[in-house]
C-alpha cells in the first residue's frame, strides 16, 4: 500500500496453522447493539485449516462507516465454518489488494432505520439547525 488514505480490501487464501475468530447468534428484531450481542460470541480456534480471509483496511477519517484498520473474516475452504478474526497466522498464501477510490452505501429506507438511535440525539435533534 502506497498510502494510508484509500481504503482496501482484501482477500487472503491459504493455509492458516493457527487461527482465532468470533461468531455471534443470528439476531432477529428488534436489534440490540453490537456490544451487547457480543455477550452471546462464541470464540473458535483451529489449527492447520484451509480457507479464505475476505477484509477491509479503513482509514481512520472513515471511522463511522466502518471500524478502522484491519478487519477480516473467514471461510472454510468447505465454507462450513467462519467467523470474525480475532487472531490468525497463514503460509503458502496468495493475497489479493485492491484500492478502493469509490464507496457506495445502500441505506435501507425501512420505518426501522428511520428511527434507529445512531448515538446523535432523536431525529429532531439531529436535523435542528443552529441560527
Ligand atoms: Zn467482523
């Protein structure tokens, strides 16, 4: 990577001796914050499997579209088993970058996100405009 300022994504197929990620429940509505979720994670580790990491590295001035830095998860190469990587190691591997100059966000129109609490305020408040 030439500079931090682009998003990236990337794809890292390969062996991984030793591997660590996080799984959650299926959710369902109405949906909790993500920290609270994370109470009900289970932590899997496996040793000398093969798979793929899909991921993002996100700029730091990016940070409320999605988390900054690394963020990986993984698939079995059978696709039976993956999850959100908290740790990993990998040999033989084939990565994948792309630059990304473009970032297209699809927000749902749904009764839902309309009044879903972003941590700004009730709508009102966040569309009152200062004179
Ligand atoms: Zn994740």
């Amino acid at each position: 990577m030439t500079t931090r300022n682009y998003p990236y994504a990337i794809r890292i197929q390969g062996n991984f001796p030793d591997l660590k990620f996080r799984s959650i429940p299926k959710q369902t509505p109405p949906y909790r914050p993500l920290a609270e979720a994370l109470k009900e994670q289970s932590i899997f580790e496996l040793r000398n499997v093969n798979g793929t990491l899909v991921g993002f590295r996100t700029p730091k001035y990016m940070q409320r579209v999605n988390a900054s830095g690394y963020h990986f998860h993984f698939i079995t190469a059978n696709r039976q088993t993956g999850g959100h990587i908290l740790d990993r190691q990998f040999q033989n591997a084939k990565v994948e970058v792309d630059t990304l100059s473009n970032v297209e966000i699809d927000l749902p129109r749904t009764a839902e996100f309309d009044h879903a609490d972003f941590g700004e305020g009730k709508p009102a408040e966040v569309n009152r405009v200062e004179r």
